[in-house]
C-alpha cells in the first residue's frame, strides 16, 4: 500500500512536470521557436536548432522545482531574449509569490552564468579557428562579387567551415568579438559573442 501511495505520487509529479514543459514548449513556439524536441529543465544552457533549421541558433535555459518552471530563452539569429514563468498570470498568495520570486532570481542568475560560458566557448572556437586559418590573396566568393580581399581575413582549410573565409572582427582594443564565414557561394554562420561590443 506504501509503495501504491509513492508509485501515485510519483506519476502526479510526472504528469506536472510533463504540462509544465509543455507550456514552455507553447511559450517558445508563441515566440517564433518551433521546437518539437526534448526541452530538459535542468539549470544548463541547451542550443538547439528550431524545426527545419540548422545552426543551433536557438537557446533556453529551464529550471524547475515540485511547482514552479522558469526558463530564460532566446535566439541569436531573430534577436529574442526573454524570460518565460509557469505562474504568467496566475493569481497567487504572498508566500507563492516570494516563492516564485525567488525562483525566478535563481533561474535569471543561472542563465548569466551559462551565457557567459557560452560566449567564452564561442570566442575561444573562433580564435582557434583563426590561428589555423591560412592567409590568402583571392577566394571565389570575391571574385563573383567582383571586391578585393581587405584586413585579416584567412581561409579555413579543415573542418566545419573548410573552403570558408573566417571574418574576424575585434573591438578597439583588438579583442575578438565575432568571426563571420563565408562560403565560396554565400554567407555561411558565425561563431559570435552575442555581447554587441562593436
């Protein structure tokens, strides 16, 4: 009989949880995020790609307790960055409310901390990019648009962005913030610190 009382128990939490991820799901697509795949409420920051796109542009970062989710979600390449609660609108009492409060000040302190995890993955990808690029004088892609080659950019010789020239772009004191690729055929993706310093 304990053990019946536990499996319910279990099951009623399983269920919450499960609508709870499913409104985080509605509030993300709502946003223009179309995502049908697994979204795990763990306090990490998970990129993703949206429904019939590529380049795990989108993020979020879902925190969850015996009541409450919070998550921070965003998408570099539409420019949105927002935070989402599973008590939107919801009347509460004073004590749910400092609750949820307090919640939701973790959830946000969490998400800065793995953004900046995030952007020094990014920039230190880039730099090592970089550093293996090699200097050229020509490159397809500057020949059909009929432009000279300026400034630092190489070509990448291996990888994800092989036959690609890498952009760097720096601030004024020469820190890297963003280095664009483009394809012999067109822009290609970007490994960037979404922090616009430039």
């Amino acid at each position: 009989r304990v053990w019946l009382i536990a499996h319910a128990g279990r099951r009623r939490f399983l269920n919450a949880m499960s609508d709870l991820i499913e409104s985080l799901r509605k509030a993300m697509s709502d946003s223009g995020l179309v995502y049908s795949g697994k979204i795990i409420p763990d306090g990490s920051i998970h990129r993703f790609d949206c429904d019939n796109e590529s380049g795990e542009s989108s993020w979020y970062v879902a925190h969850s307790s015996d009541r409450f989710m919070a998550a921070a979600i965003g998408c570099w390449r539409r420019g949105v960055n927002y935070t989402w609660n599973s008590c939107n609108g919801a009347p509460m009492s004073p004590e749910e409310k400092a609750e949820l409060n307090s919640f939701v000040a973790d959830a946000k302190e969490k998400r800065r901390t793995a953004e900046e995890k995030l952007h020094f993955e990014a920039k230190t990808r880039a730099q090592k990019i970089l550093s293996e690029a090699e200097v050229v004088s020509a490159h397809p892609y500057l020949t059909k648009k009929k432009v000279e080659l300026h400034g630092e950019a190489r070509l990448v010789k291996s990888g994800d962005f092989k036959d690609c020239l890498i952009l760097p772009l720096r601030d004024t004191q020469g820190v890297l913030h963003t280095a664009e690729f483009i394809a012999p055929d067109k822009r290609f993706g970007k490994e960037k610190n979404r922090d616009k310093s430039l």
